[in-house]
C-alpha cells in the first residue's frame, strides 16, 4: 500500500505556483507597457534651459509623451514642466 498523499495533494502546490507565476508575468507587463507609467527612453534629454524655451509645443508634447509624462496646460507650463523634469543644474 502506498503512503503518499492523494493525487490532488500534490498537484494543488503546482498549481497555485502556476498561477501565482501567470500574475507576476501578468504585473509585469502591464508594469513596463502601461501607458499611465514612467518610460525611460534610451536616451536621456540633453536640451540646456536656452533650448527649452525655445522649444516649439508640438516638440515638448513629443519629448513628454516619449517619457509618459503628462503635457497639460499651455506652452509656457509645459516648458516649465520640461525644465523640471530633465535639467538637473542651472544650464
């Protein structure tokens, strides 16, 4: 006679491994590709404080989009916004 557990014992644990191991995976995409999250591009912004404020609109809209942050307002909070974000001296 066999003094192992039941079948259904041991496939229990496996089974909550699996799905614990699909909710990771599931959390994690949604961690990276989620649009109401941080991106980091692979570059970093260069831009001196000079080229921000003369930095067109549509160009700040593209540049805080491409880091998911919001571009609300109008040009003038967006450049401030942009100078917040990405310059960390005075330049």
């Amino acid at each position: 006679m066999c003094t192992g557990g039941s079948p259904a014992a041991s496939v229990a644990p496996k089974k909550v491994a699996l799905e614990a191991a699909k909710a990771s995976a599931k959390w994690r995409g949604q961690w990276h590709n989620g649009p109401e999250f941080f991106r980091m591009p692979l570059h970093y912004p260069r831009y001196t404080r000079v080229q921000y404020e003369a930095m067109e609109e549509a160009q700040l809209d593209f540049l805080l989009k491409e880091y998911g942050l919001p571009c609300n307002g109008d040009v003038a909070e967006k450049r401030k916004d942009a100078i917040g974000h990405f310059l960390w001296s005075e330049n």
